[in-house]
C-alpha cells in the first residue's frame, strides 16, 4: 500500500502534461532583453515583419515555420513543375489597369488562380468517386421492384 499510496493514474500525468504543451508561451518573460533580441533576429532572417508586441512576432515565426519549412512542405516546393509555355497574348484579362506590366501580372495570376481551382476540383472529384464507391450500391433486384439491397 506504501508503494502505490503516492502514485498518480496515467490520465492525470497526461492532462497535466497536455495543459503544459498547450500553451508553451504561458512561462516566458517577454521583457527579457535576450527574448526580444532573440525574436527580432528570427524575425530578420525570416523577413516577417515588426511588431510591437513580440509575442505576436513569436506566433507569426510559428505559423511561418509550421506552413513553409516543415519536411512536407519544403519536399513539395523542391519538385518542379514542368509546364507548356503559355501566350499571355491570347487570353483576355477582362478588365484595363492602363499599365501594361499590372496587365500582364493580373494576367499571371488569374492563370495561377485557374490552375488551383482546377486542383482543388480534381481533388473534389476523387473526394465524390471514394465516397461513391463506398455507399453506392448498383445491385437491383426486379423482382421486388426495389434499388438496392
């Protein structure tokens, strides 16, 4: 009884543990001088811009290094695509900055912007094909007059 009297269930060690990674942020002290020196000089070399409030500073280097510099991400900036040359000449814009270099970034990006939105539906596409094959059921039974099992 001695031995297990001053033991803790595992659940408790967990949640006290996930209460701590929660929120690391909670124990620093923002007034540090080496904090806000270390902050500033992560913040110049990522080129993320200042703030005066250096916790804000520290989730925006976050959020940066969560989205652009993960093993993922940097796998899939590394692969080139290799597309057919393009003539903006061909397509229309739609509408007239009156500067031709605004023209033919607007150009660029709503080419950009089609190329996405041609992903995300091949995406939607196979999302709607693997749903189907799960719940859709082709078998018909005449008989019964019923589609179906």
């Amino acid at each position: 009884a001695d031995k297990y009297k001053d033991s803790t269930p595992d659940g408790a060690k967990n949640a006290d543990n996930t209460a701590k990674n929660a929120e690391p942020l909670i124990n620093l002290d923002v007034n540090n001088p080496d904090f806000k020196a270390g902050v500033m000089a992560l913040a110049n070399l990522l080129q993320i811009q200042r703030h005066d409030d250096y916790l804000v500073m520290l989730k925006a280097i976050r959020i940066l290094v969560q989205e652009r510099l993960t093993q993922d991400a940097i796998a899939k900036a590394s692969q080139s695509k290799e597309g057919l040359p393009v003539a903006l000449e061909k397509h229309i814009l739609g509408f007239d900055t009156g500067d031709a270099v605004i023209n033919e970034a607007a150009q660029i990006l709503r080419l950009l912007h089609i190329e996405e939105l041609r992903e995300l539906q091949t995406k939607i596409n196979e999302a709607i094909v693997a749903v189907q094959a799960i719940i859709a059921d082709p078998k018909t039974d005449h008989r019964l007059g019923k589609v179906g099992r």
